[in-house]
C-alpha cells in the first residue's frame, strides 16, 4: 500500500512556491483553485465536467476573475506599504499594458478591482481605441509605441473629454508631431518621455532595455527634446519619464541599479528647472513560473513587496539626498497582474510505452545482440552504473551502423531495441536519486524511458512561448493527486509539428526534461492543467495546423456560493478558421460537392457526405469525444 499524500503532490509539482496561494490539493486528490476569501474552493476537475454540461468541448481555458482582482489588490498594496514605510508623499498608480491581455473579459474584471483604480497603457491605435472606451472617469492612459497623425489626434481626444492621457515620446521624430497637433486642436497635453538607460537586466527579454533597446531617447537626444518644447512653450507639459529595464527582471539588483541611474535623470531635469511629476518604472516585475526564487530566465529572486519596496526605496533614497520632491510612481506590470488567472484544461488523448520486459534469449544469437544480454548481466554484477551505460551507447551505434549498411535484419533491429528498453529501465532503477554524480546519466534515461503522451491541444495556440523562447509554465494532473505519479512522460500536441512537444517542466527540484503522471488507465478521462497561461498567450497564439482559439470560460462564485460558467466562448469552429486564411467554406463545400458528382455517387451517398460535410465546417478544430 502506498503511503502517498497530496501533501507529497504539492511538493512533487512545486504548486505552493509558483501558486503564490493560489492553488491547492483537496483531500480527494483534485487540484482546486482558491482565490476568493470566504468562498469555497474551485474544484479544476469539476470545471470540465461544467463545461461538458455547458456543451463546451477541451481544451477549455479557464479564466478566474478573483485571481485578477486580488493581483490588483497585492501589488497597490505593496507600493502603498513601501511608500508609507518610506516617509514619502508620493502616490502609486498601477498601469496595465492591454498587450499582455487584450481579451476584454481580462481588461474588464482589472478595471473592477480599486475602485477603477488601475490605469491602461496603450501600444497602437487599436489599444488606444479599446483603452478610451474602457478607461474609468478621471482614468489614467499611458500612449506607447510609434505614434503618426492620427494616433495623437486619438490621445489629444481623451485629455478633451477630461482623461488623464499621457502621450509619451518613444523617438525625437514624434515631438514635431505632437507640438503641431497640440497647437492646432488647441490642447494642452501631458507629455512623457521615454529614456533609454544604461542599465541592463538579464534574462530572455533584455534586448527590450538598455542603450540598444528600440524605444527611447538616449541622453544625448534628451536636451534637443527639452529645447524643442521649451521653444514651443510647452515645457510645464513634461510631466512624466518613462523607462523599461526589461519585461521579466529576475535579479531584484539589475531593478535596483537601473532605477538608480534613473533617479540620476530626475535629479539633472530638476537642476535644469524641469518638474517631473510622475516617474514611469515601466515592466519588469517578473512572475515566478518554476517556484524556484533565483535569478533563473523563468523565477524571480524576489516577492512583489520585495520589487515595490526596492524601487520606492531606491528613489525615495536620491530624492531625499538631493533634496527634491519624490515623483509620483507608474509601473505597468503587466504579467503580474494576468499570468496566474488563466489555466488551460484539456484531455490526454493517447500514450505510448515502451516495452521493457526482455526478450527471450536464443540458442545461437548474434554477437551483438548477445553483447547487449551481456550488459544485462554485467547489472548482477555491481559494474558501475556509467559503464554500463557508455557500453549500451557504443553497442547500440554499432547496431545502427550494421542496419544501415544491411546487414542487420529488421527482426534483429528490433530485438536490439527492446534490450536497449530493458537495460535503460534496468539501470534506472539502480540509480540513487541522491547521488549527484549520476544525476545526468539519470536524466538522460529518463527521457529515453518517458512515456509519450499526447494531448488535446495545439502548444503554438495556448503556449507559444514554449515553442518561441523556451518559457517554462507549470503543468499537474488534475485528478489522483492522492495517488503516486510514478510514469515519466514528455507531452505532444496534436499539430502535425515535432516542434509541438515540451521538453522542460517544473518539479520540486526546479526543471526537469520528463513530466511525473501516473499510470494512464485505458479509457480514463486523464485531465492535465497548464498554469500561468494569463500573460501573453492568448495574443502570441497562431493557427499553426488550423488549430484555432480554444474554449475559454470565467470560473465564478453565484450569489449562493456555486460555481458557474460565464462569458462562455466556444472555440473556433473550423469554418471560422478558414475565413481567417482567406477560404470561403461554401466554395469549399461545392467544389467538394462537384467532384462527388463526377464520382458518380448514388442519391444516398451524396446525401451522407453533404451531412458530413456540414458537420466538419461546423465543429470545433480540436479532438472531440
């Protein structure tokens, strides 16, 4: 009898250090969602079941509003602590970058949390459309991005109907422009200007700060912007710098030295007799997606207390040296705010295994294929592990060679393989855990040994960063969490891409190259979740295949406590996606209906494939039971 726990699950997948409290293991073994105080906890297995009664098919994402509002909630609270710890009477104004998240289910339920607290920043006329629509009485706007004509008409707008827009100056071939627009709608604008710093933080996203970033001006340009406005005039308008050290900052000191070089800017402009009034920190805080705490490309080394108290402390320490008043902070910390709201739910739809018994050992059999019945025993004779294994290598390339030069039958090539399966799994279990010197000999088995699980998802739709940059989120079954995982696996998707696997996952050791699942029943419904899905997956996500928008949902509390599905979006069907590469679905279907009619189907032939055909135009683009 196994003595596992769910205590033991929560620690095999790491949930509590990258969950942030978030997620927990019911005692039924069920992986639930528990984000609302005073209400009870989600229940991840039992969504599906909601979604199969609301006729929604997986892969299903799951978005949960109370995740959303309770970030809000954290990171105001953090800056509000640490500007009141600080002495300071500088105001905090948090900013979502509608990038990260367009859907507008996701900006909607931000907008909730604070009182309309939360301000928007916009990218392209299409983000400052939404934001202005969006945006509460009195809100905050951040204007990014290349602006033309049109764009700062747009923003010179929303400060008219009593917006607080701030119109930031990516490039110094902007300024014309806006001073020209300004002059001619008669509207005096909030201006920003975006600095390109020195500093440099590490990680994935670094080429999106320091001195060779795309956006910014960099010192020398600085003055020419000062001149330009003072001439017209409007140099009371330059109220806001911005910077951006780089979107998920792992190292809490590249944050510290940049915005130490940043609190340098705004003591030389308040020299200069310029008044910055709000200081725009940009992104950065990053989320930590393996629960590891370090200076990790996917962890962070800090908590979100730990990245407010850092800046406030950071410029409130040169303001109060330099003796100048302490702007008010903007950051726009996108991922924060979204990345664990949205889990992805979908199927396991088949597994392959490995066979590791070993074959039957024949009178006469050739010197290869005794040389591998030879490593098997050379395992009841304490031979070192790694000498083994070096030895299978050898002779499993010999065995190659020999097939690719013809003379090793397929029956022979076969035989090989399955010893290979047999000493690797044999060897496997000889090795401690503990013992670090054979921690790679151990992963390399492992991923020999792994089964291989497909699953009903395109990881280009709902993960491309997987795929793009190598990201890592967390992924743990949603059921029999009570029950030992005791299978290795390394997880497909269903396009017709090798690219469509993953090859990395988060454990309590920190990231692993084979997922732990249990071992997959014939016939069960084996559900999986994919966490953290909430910043930028859904914009990033492509069509590769025909796999289109999956089903999505927002998970709630009714007034009388019980869960509920709203907002429903079933999902592309296929139809949808072939308007979207520019096929029209009925030619389609009468060019397949003419081609039948030279066939010459019968009457009740034709009948059944234009049923099935309608069928097909009509259904989701992923498996369906």
């Amino acid at each position: 009898m196994s003595n596992w726990t769910t205590e033991k699950s929560l620690q095999t997948y790491n949930i509590g250090k990258w969950g942030e409290g978030y997620f927990n293991v019911s005692a039924t073994g069920h992986l639930v969602v528990d984000a609302a105080n005073n209400k009870p906890a989600i229940d991840l297995y039992r969504v599906a079941e909601l979604a199969r009664q609301s006729s929604l098919s997986l892969p299903l994402l799951a978005r949960f509003p109370d995740i959303l509002h309770n970030r809000v909630d954290e990171l105001c609270q953090a800056f509000d602590g640490a500007l009141k710890r600080s002495g300071q009477a500088a105001h905090y104004q948090p900013i979502y970058p509608i990038k990260v998240n367009q859907n507008r289910n996701v900006v909607e339920e931000l907008l909730k949390t604070k009182g309309g607290r939360l301000g928007l920043e916009a990218g392209s006329k299409p983000e400052l459309l939404t934001v202005l629509a969006l945006s509460s009485d009195n809100g905050v706007i951040i204007c990014n991005g290349y602006k033309d004509r049109d764009y700062i008409r747009l923003a010179l707008a929303g400060t008219r109907m009593g917006l607080s827009v701030y119109l930031v100056i990516e490039k110094l071939s902007e300024l014309p422009l806006i001073l020209n627009e300004c002059r001619r709608s008669g509207t005096t604008p909030l201006i920003g200007i975006r600095l390109k710093l020195a500093s440099i933080a590490s990680g994935k996203w670094q080429s999106s700060g320091g001195e060779r970033s795309k956006f910014g001006l960099t010192a020398s340009q600085l003055p020419d912007a000062i001149e330009q406005l003072r001439d017209a005039g409007m140099l009371d308008c330059l109220e806001l710098l911005h910077v951006h050290l780089g979107s998920q900052i792992s190292n809490i000191r590249d944050i510290q030295n940049g915005l130490g070089e940043t609190a340098q800017f705004i003591v030389q402009l308040t020299k200069m007799g310029i008044h910055i009034r709000v200081i725009d920190v940009g992104g950065g805080l990053g989320v930590d997606y393996e629960g590891t705490r370090t200076r990790s490309e996917c962890s962070v080394n800090y908590t979100l207390a730990e990245y407010a108290d850092k800046v406030v402390q950071t410029l409130a320490s040169t303001c109060a040296q330099f003796k100048i008043k302490m702007p008010d902070i903007f950051s726009e910390s996108g991922r924060a705010l979204t990345a664990h709201h949205a889990v992805l739910i979908t199927n396991v739809t088949e597994v392959e295994k490995h066979d590791f018994e070993i074959p039957a050992e024949g009178v006469n059999e050739a010197g290869f294929l005794q040389e591998l019945y030879n490593q098997l025993n050379a395992l009841q004779l304490d031979k070192p592990i790694h000498e083994i294994y070096h030895d299978l290598g050898s002779a499993m390339q010999d065995i190659q060679d020999r097939f690719n030069q013809g003379t090793l039958s397929l029956d022979e090539r076969a035989k090989a393989e399955q010893l290979k399966y047999a000493i690797c799994y044999r060897l496997h279990a000889e090795i401690d855990p503990a013992n670090h010197s054979q921690q790679a000999i151990r992963n390399e088995l492992e991923e020999i040994l792994a089964d291989k699980v497909f699953c009903n998802f395109s990881i280009f739709q709902s993960m491309p960063d997987v795929w793009g940059i190598d990201q890592v989120f967390p992924i743990v079954p949603l059921q029999r969490l009570d029950e030992e995982p005791d299978h290795r696996a390394i997880l497909h998707d269903l396009t017709c891409d090798s690219d469509g696997r993953i090859d990395h996952y988060v454990d309590q050791y920190g990231i692993e190259n084979t997922l732990l699942l249990h071992n997959i029943k014939t016939d069960e419904k084996y559900l999986l979740g994919f966490f953290m899905l909430g910043a930028y997956q859904e914009t990033l996500g492509d069509i590769h295949n025909l796999f289109g928008d999956t089903a999505s949902a927002n998970v709630v509390h009714d007034k009388d406590g019980n869960i509920t599905l709203e907002n429903i979006f079933h999902g592309e069907n296929v139809s949808q996606l072939l308007y979207r590469v520019k096929y029209d679905p009925d030619q389609i279907r009468q060019r397949i209906l003419d081609r039948a009619q030279v066939c010459h189907l019968t009457d009740d032939e034709r009948g059944e494939l234009m049923e099935e055909l309608q069928a097909s135009l009509s259904a989701y683009s992923y498996l369906v039971d």
